[in-house]
C-alpha cells in the first residue's frame, strides 16, 4: 500500500483520506506518514485540521511521525507547522512536542543537522517553550521532547533542571541526561550526578538519585565514584542498596 501511495498525486491520497470511512483513516494516516513523499505530506498537510480533527486521528499521526525510523525534515516541517500558533487540545499539542524532539533527534543521527534550517526551528520551538512553561507538568514535557532530541549544546538546560527542579522535573531531566553517549558525559555532567546522588545541595527523590548513579556507573566510572556510591548503599533502603550492587557486579563483570 506503501509502495502505492509513493507513486500518487496529492489530489489522489487526499481524496482517498476524506472519502475514507472513519474507521480506515488512522491506517491512511499512518501509510501516508510511512510514505513520505511530497505529494503524501502536502495531502496529510490539507487533510489534518488540529481545530477540528478528533483527537485519536491526530494522536495518531502525530506518533507515527515520532517513530518513523528514517524521517525527512519535511516530516518535521508539517509537523511544526500544525502545532504552530493554533489553539490546540493540551495532550495534542504535549504530544506534538515530544514527537518534535524525536524527528530533530532522529534527523541529526542522519547527520542532516546543519543542513536543514527546519531542525533550528523544532529545538528553538522546544527550548522556547520550556523558557515560558510554567507548569511543572509542562516543564516535564519540554525535557522529555530535549532527552528525544539528544542535543550535546542542550546538556547543560538539563542539568540546570536535574539540580534545581522539582521532584518530577529532576527526573525528566536526569532520564533525558542517560539517553546521551559516554562521549558526552562530560566532568561537568559527573559532578552535577555525585551531587545529586550524595545530596549535596537538598534531598532528591531515590528515583533521581538511582539515575545519577547509573549516570556515574555507565560512563567510565571513576574509581572513587564506585567506592563512594558503595558505602553510601549502607544508608539506603534495601531495594535501592540492592539494585546498585547489582549494577557495580555487572560492571565488574
């Protein structure tokens, strides 16, 4: 059906979307995605009103926008553009979010960052709504789509939030700082984790104490580190003392 829809006009896929019965449309929405051709895109781009369509369509595309594995940055382009300036349901438009930081994510890993002027505007459309998001729920969000989108220049955001944060915010943005490659945790990124972890500054959630950890254990540990977090298990709870004597076993192994 795919391989169809990638030899279709627009007029074609889009008469298919709008005369489609409702039960058959999330499919034609997903193929459409799949298909990503220009006249696919420009159909789903007339095709999807976010004022007006129900929720489950949009949610629909939306994740199948998030985890296509080899998105264009036309993709990104329709995405952003249906997100942009519209009043839209909360959950639609934190769901568009996050699907923006897993199109820039997946879109760098294809090595097309600097070459598409669409991937400055998703992380300018992230970052500028975690600089306005008041919220703690929407903080949430805004990390969530940057641990997607594996920015290095967006590491130290995370960890302003990782260390200052509320209690979910601190671990949306310590989850968001695992999913980066050893290469770019940094000194900088491993002093914020032991200070977390050894409740330097205030007390932390275990939940953000275990990721800090984890942060420290799996990207060159430094001996002291090891040591440290071990004698610290003695304090701890036997479930969280137990799952990091695992974790340094398995290291050691």
């Amino acid at each position: 059906f795919i391989q169809m829809l990638r030899g279709a006009k627009k007029r074609d896929v889009l008469q298919l979307l709008r005369r489609a019965p409702e039960e058959t449309r999330p499919f034609l929405v997903e193929a459409a995605v799949a298909t990503q051709s220009v006249a696919s895109l420009a159909a789903l781009s007339d095709f999807l009103d976010f004022t007006k369509e129900p929720k489950s369509l949009l949610e629909k595309f939306l994740y199948a926008a998030a985890f296509s594995p080899r998105p264009s940055g036309e993709l990104l382009h329709l995405v952003l553009d249906k997100l942009d300036g519209k009043q839209l349901a909360p959950e639609i438009r934190e769901t568009g979010i996050v699907a923006v930081g897993s199109l820039v994510g997946k879109l760098c890993q294809q090595k097309l960052c600097g070459l598409q002027q669409v991937v400055e505007r998703g992380v300018e459309t992230i970052l500028r709504g975690l600089r306005g998001a008041e919220e703690e729920a929407k903080v949430v969000i805004y990390l969530l789509a940057l641990g997607n989108a594996m920015l290095p220049e967006t590491i130290p955001t995370l960890l302003e939030h990782a260390e200052d944060g509320p209690t979910a915010v601190t671990a949306a943005a310590t989850s968001a700082l695992q999913r980066f490659p050893a290469p770019h945790i940094s000194s900088k990124v491993k002093q914020a984790m032991r200070r977390i972890f050894h409740q330097k500054r205030k007390s932390y959630d275990k939940t953000c104490r275990l990721a800090a950890a984890e942060i420290l254990l799996d990207n060159h540990p430094l001996p002291m580190d090891v040591i440290n977090i071990l004698l610290a298990t003695s304090e701890m709870e036997t479930e969280m003392a137990t799952f990091l004597l695992l974790k340094v076993q398995n290291s050691l192994r």
